[in-house]
C-alpha cells in the first residue's frame, strides 16, 4: 500500500486543472504580450484566470502579480517594500516560525541593507500573539509580515488581530499564506491584508507558480528587471499554461472547501487521538485548536526522527522530519524548538500532513505501520529499555 | 538518497542488542546532536568473540551499527582497531556525504569499547 501522506509539501495536480492547461503548451501557445491573434488567445485566458483568482480571495485583478511561487513571492514583498523606501531607518517585524523564504530574506536585508528586524517568538502551541506583534513595532517599522499558517505544525495564525491593527499604525501587513490557500477562508479586505503570497503546487495546482498579491497604492520596487509583463511588476514571458492551471485549482479548492475540511479534519483527529493513546512517550507538537485540518505533528521519544521516516518510507508511508538528519543541516527543525521543544525530542519530529484524497483505510494502515515502527527504532535505541516499556534521556 | 544496500541493512540490522556481561562498552555523541551510539564486546583472549549495538540515531547510524559490529566480530582487537570508516562506508556502497559522519561514529564507538575494556583489563 502506498500513502501520501505529505500534501504539506507538495499535492498531485488536479486533473480538471491539468485538462485546462494542456491547450495552453500546444495549439494555445501565443505569448500573452503578442499583439496577434495567438497572442490574444492566451492573454484572453491569462486574463480570465488572474479575474478568478481575485475574486476568490476579494481582490481587483489588477492586484494579482504571478510569480515563480511562494519563494518569490515572499522574497519580493520583503525586497520590494524595503527597497521602495526612503525611511533612513527601516524595521521589519516578523515571526521566529516563518519559512525559510521570509526568514533569509530578512537575514539578507539585515546584512546587505541594514534593515532591523523583530523575530517575534510562538507559545507552546506554536501562535503568536497579537499583543506580541504589537509590542515589537516601532516608529520605524516598515512593514509586519506574519504567515497565515505555519508548514510544520499547522498552527493558524492571529491574521485578522495582526491585519487590524496594522491597518490602524499605517504599517504594511504582508503573509505568506501558501499553506493556507485551500482550507481558510481568506478575504483581504476583510482581514486587512496588503500583501500575501501563494504557491499553486499546495492546493492541487502546478509547480512554479505563484501569487503575490498587492493592494492598489501599495508601492514595491520590482526585483525581476526586464519586459513590461505583469504592469511592469515583474518581467518575464506569461506561464500561460501554469497560469490557468492555478486558477482551476483554486477555485475547485475553493469550492469544495468546507466538505474537504470536515473530512480531512476528522481523519486527522482521529489519528491524533489513536496515536497518543496507544503509543506511549508521545508529544503533539503544537495545539489541537487553530490548526490546518490535515495537520499532525509528533515527537517520539527515545528514537530519531529520520530513522522513523524512512521505515515508514520502507513501508510506502511518505511523511516528512524536522530531524537534522533529513534536512541535511545540523540544527532540528527551528520551528519545532520554537514552540520550546527540547532538542532531542525536536530530532524526532514527524510531520503526517493529510490531503483530500486521503482515506481512513490509510490511516488505518499508517497507524499500524507507525506503532511497530516505534517499537522497532525503540528496541534498538540505547534510551530505552524496550522490557520495562521505559525509557530516559541521562 | 540512501541506496538499496543501506536501506536493506537499515530494515534488518544484526546485532541489535545489548551484551549483559560486555567485556567493553563504548558510547559516542548525545541525544541532543540526534545521534548516539553504544557498542557492547565479548572479548575471549584478544579475540572479540561477539559485538552488539544499541543506536538512536537516523537510518545511516544504525546501518552503519550493523556493518561495524559484523566486521568486528571474530577479529583481534589489533584488526578491529584497523577498520576504518571507510571501511563500513565502502562495504554498504556509500553513504550521502552529510551520512559520512554517522560511520565516524561507529568506528569511534568501537574504539570506546575497545578503550574501555583495556582500562578495565589495567585495573584488574
């Protein structure tokens, strides 16, 4: 049995939205900037899909800017809204449990541009509060950028609190919300929003396209120089194809939202539930409130998380580690540590992030697989005594 | 990133275990760094007649656990010091570059043991 259980990395393409791309790579193949009739053709259907894509999360089309993904996105509004700015001094305020693409970005404008940046840090359940956010604006920040929903441990984030508020003191309020896209109701005007970032590939959609979403008047400097593609916010030729593929995907995703998170949702506490009750030494990383639906996050005593993902692996289980050992780094998983996991236990991380095909006969059999996995890693691990079923770290 | 031969080693280590009445044990690294590694000896003579391991750590580690302890056994102590990492590493067809580490490890913990039941031999 092969099981998925990965979607917070990746999804399959959705094969309605595949069906609408595929004119697009062959007889539909004009260049959107063409002003002839192949041209028309695409920029027709380039159109059409940003139109979509607007009104799915309440935007106008012309504050849809396609982008390679989440990585450029979140790189350009970082980037873009410090290099927009003539403030002498120039503040970011951001979380201790961003993406990589947010917190190099930041790194890089702390080291090239003298940009001050707040990390602000998450409770045990991996949030952060509002008022926290608060406390580490200044007079100068530029701009606050908060994820709608965190990669590993699923923890929803306070955007309508934070997006208020920024309203409020004039500062830009940019999210990444490409784990987000396909089980929150996002309307940007309602949560205040002035930037944020998607990435088709999480919702069902192609990989290497993106959003960033702008609100009119919002001023960033472009990072990708060249044509005057995307009102001259970012040069390169138009992904037609990968353009209407992302636009079906979300809008199927849309649609079926509530029935997908209703189900997701029950598999996944169920699975919650069997794991911490029959496997002892166990640790959900992270609350059970405001979190994705299809979002479970554990540590296991005593073994190692890498260990454990490639016996499920072995065992056609896909699941992903914060373990240094997957990652190839020597740290664990910073966001795991964040919410003040021990180091140990954040070497022992697994993530189960469960989509909309998943079923409960996997689940079934992935709670299986998971249990004699412990017990194996454990009755080899030098932490416990596998006899007395106990185990300790000294 | 692993190949087969790791991955079947991984799935069916021998040698997991402990040795109650070990002539030497030898520990390296901490759960903290995601790895340690205990290597118990049954040492008869200057022979090691037997050779377990008890590995927390990722599936290289207790890959490499296994390959160590099977080339260690029936050899003299002089032999088991010559195994190298390279050794293990070579014997499993390779490791991915950031796994080299791990086989370090099981060289060092055999050393350990091996440290460890010479001292005990001097106090005797």
């Amino acid at each position: 049995m092969r099981v998925y259980l990965d979607n917070s990395a990746t999804t399959a393409l959705d094969n309605d939205a595949l069906k609408a791309m595929l004119p697009y790579f062959t007889e539909k193949f004009g260049n959107p900037s063409s002003l002839h009739s192949y041209g028309r053709e695409a920029l027709r259907a380039v159109d059409e899909s940003r139109a979509k894509i607007a009104s799915l999360i309440g935007a106008k089309p012309n504050e849809i800017y396609f982008t390679s993904g989440g990585s450029e996105s979140d790189n350009w509004a970082l980037k873009g809204a410090v290099y927009a700015s003539k403030a002498l001094n120039k503040h970011i305020v951001t979380t201790s449990i961003e993406h990589p693409a947010i917190l190099e970005t930041c790194e890089y404008l702390e080291r090239k541009d003298g940009v001050k940046v707040s990390y602000v840090p998450v409770g045990k359940d991996g949030r952060v509060s509002p008022e926290a956010v608060k406390a580490a604006v200044t007079d100068d920040t530029l701009i606050v950028s908060v994820m709608f929903a965190n990669n590993e441990t699923g923890a929803i984030q306070p955007i309508k609190e934070i997006g208020e508020f920024c309203r409020e003191e004039g500062i830009l309020f940019h999210t990444d919300a490409v784990q987000a896209m396909d089980s929150q109701a996002i309307d940007v005007n309602e949560l205040n929003i002035d930037m944020l970032s998607m990435s088709a590939h999480k919702f069902h959609g192609p990989k290497g396209i993106g959003v960033l979403y702008i609100r009119s008047g919002v001023r960033i400097e472009r990072l990708i120089a060249g044509g005057h593609q995307e009102r001259r916010g970012r040069a390169g030729t138009t992904d037609t194809p990968l353009i209407v593929g992302m636009a079906k995907a979300l809008e199927i995703a849309v649609q079926n939202r509530e029935e997908n998170n209703r189900r997701i949702a029950a598999l996944r506490d169920n699975f919650i539930d069997r794991v911490l009750k029959e496997i002892p030494y166990v640790y959900l990383n992270g609350g059970r409130e405001h979190r994705l639906p299809g979002n479970a996050n554990f540590s296991f005593g005593f073994i190692e998380g890498e260990s454990i993902l490639i016996n499920l692996d072995l065992n056609g289980i896909a699941v992903s580690s914060g373990s240094a050992c997957s990652s190839g780094s020597l740290e664990p998983s910073h966001v795991i540590l964040a919410l003040g996991v021990p180091e140990e236990l954040a070497h022992s991380s697994i993530r189960f992030s469960l989509g909309r095909d998943t079923t409960a006969e996997e689940m079934d059999y992935t709670f299986k697989v998971l249990k004699e996995t412990v017990e194996k890693l454990r009755s080899i691990s030098p932490l416990f005594d596998s006899d007395k079923g106990t185990g300790s770290y000294v | 990133m692993y190949n087969d031969k790791v991955l079947k080693v991984f799935q069916n280590p021998s040698n997991s275990g402990e040795i109650p009445d070990a002539d030497g044990v030898g520990t390296i690294g901490n759960a903290s760094c995601g790895d340690i590694m205990k290597i118990y000896l049954k040492i008869s003579g200057d022979r090691i007649v037997d050779a377990k391991f008890k590995t927390f750590g990722c599936a290289a580690a207790i890959a490499t656990a296994s390959v160590a302890t099977d080339m260690v056994i029936g050899k003299t102590i002089d032999e088991a010091l010559k195994i190298k990492n390279a050794d293990v590493v070579e014997f499993l067809g390779g490791l991915p570059p950031q796994k080299i580490h791990c086989s370090v490890l099981a060289e060092e913990a055999i050393h350990a043991a091996i440290d460890d039941y010479r001292s005990r031999q001097n106090k005797q």
